[in-house]
C-alpha cells in the first residue's frame, strides 16, 4: 500500500477524508450543526495545525486518497478511513504503518462510544492503559498503548 506524506499540496484530500469520516463518526452524538462545521476545509485547516505543532500525517492511496493517519512522538492520531473504504483492512494497514512510525512505544486516545475503533486497535495489539479523559456526562477518552514487537 503507498504512504505519502501530507503536504499543501495534498492537504485537501487529507481534508476531504478527516471531514467525511469524522462526520459519520460523530453525527450520532454530536448535533448536526456541529458536525456540518467539519467541512474538508475546516479539517484541511485543521490537519495544517497539526503539522505546524509537529505531528506527520500520512495519507494511504489506493486509486485514489482512501485514509490518513498522524504520528507525533509515540501518539498515533487522527486515524480516518473514507466512510465508503472501511471494513476492507484499510484501517489496520494505517495503523500499522503508524505503528512502524513511532518513537517510543505506541499510544493513542479513543471515544469511549467509539466501539469499532477499539476493537480495531484491540485486534492490533492494544490494550487499555486505565487513563481517561472526561469531557461530558457519558463521554470520555480512554488511552491505549501497544503491547506488541515492533
């Protein structure tokens, strides 16, 4: 599977992909005013505020940009895959090339709603760590950290 680096001049596919799939990710929590403010232009700035703090984002391409993925240090972030790409191993082919990519050993942050992303990484080796971040009454992020061999 290629892997290319995101740069400004594919910045707007990256764009296009963090904003379609965070919107099916988050539409049925989120109210619909704040899941249609992910534009891919809105992402695309925000992939750009990623970058200048420091974090590389890849992009897999298929035929076509299917999925990106963000490494900074040891944190895997940013994990998106095209709504219309997932469930065919795209996913964990991102993941592992993350993987591969960090410094240190790997950890990430998941939606404590967000059950396909978990067993995803648990699948890959992650386990839960027991740290958590609050953000509301029902929802949390949860830490997990890679137990496998690089």
């Amino acid at each position: 599977m290629p892997f290319v680096k995101v740069t400004e001049q594919n910045i707007a596919d990256a764009g296009r992909i963090h904003s379609e799939s965070w919107k099916e990710s988050h539409r049925s929590f989120c109210s619909a005013e704040f899941v249609e403010k992910h534009t891919p232009a809105a992402q695309a700035d925000y992939l750009r505020r990623e970058i200048a703090a420091g974090k590389q984002i890849y992009m897999l391409i298929l035929e076509y940009p299917a999925g990106i993925v963000s490494v900074h240090g040891a944190l895997i972030e940013n994990l998106y895959v095209l709504p219309a790409e997932q469930r065919k191993g795209y996913g964990t082919q991102l993941l592992k090339f993350a993987i591969r990519h960090c410094a240190g050993n790997p950890s990430l942050w998941i939606l404590n709603n967000n059950e396909s992303a978990y067993r995803l990484y648990i699948r890959n080796g992650f386990k839960e760590t027991g740290n958590k971040k609050k953000l509301n009454g029902q929802l949390s992020e949860m830490e997990l950290a890679w137990c496998g061999k690089k």
